[in-house]
C-alpha cells in the first residue's frame, strides 16, 4: 500500500506536544491530530481509519522514518501490506 501525508504528519508532529497517529487503510492517508493532553483521542464514522500509535513530545522523534515504521507495524499487524 502506497502511504500519504507522511510529510504533513511529521510537521504536524514538530508542533505538538500530544498527538496520535491514523491511518486510512482504504486510500493509505496519514493522519496527524493533535491534543492538549495525552489521553484525548477522535473517532470517526470511516471504518477503515485506525488509531497507529500515540506521539508524545517526551519519548518520541518525530521523523518521517518513524511515522512510516509505526504506520507499518500497525499495517502489519492487521494484516494488510
């Protein structure tokens, strides 16, 4: 699967002190939004978005390398590659 808005999501990241990470696994979009603390989260009505991993500013490099690498992982984990 060809993945998107890893770019996007790595400057969103820069920005952030909380965050997480979504992927569509239908159009392989990558999604960077934004929180005031660690524990807020979204849902969406889409199905086929899925939480990636949480983004703290403490513990985590905000690096296209590592938003693909965890995008893939949970990309793999569902068994879709």
């Amino acid at each position: 699967m060809k993945l998107k808005g890893i770019k996007a999501a790595a400057g969103e990241l820069k920005e952030a002190k909380y965050a997480r990470i979504y992927v569509n696994i239908q159009t392989g979009e990558v999604i960077a939004m934004t929180y005031i603390d660690s524990n807020s989260f979204s849902t969406f009505k889409d199905e086929s978005i899925y939480e990636v991993c949480r983004y703290n500013y403490r513990y985590n490099n905000p690096t296209m390398a590592w938003i693909k690498e965890q995008v893939e992982q949970k990309l793999f984990e569902l068994g879709i590659q």
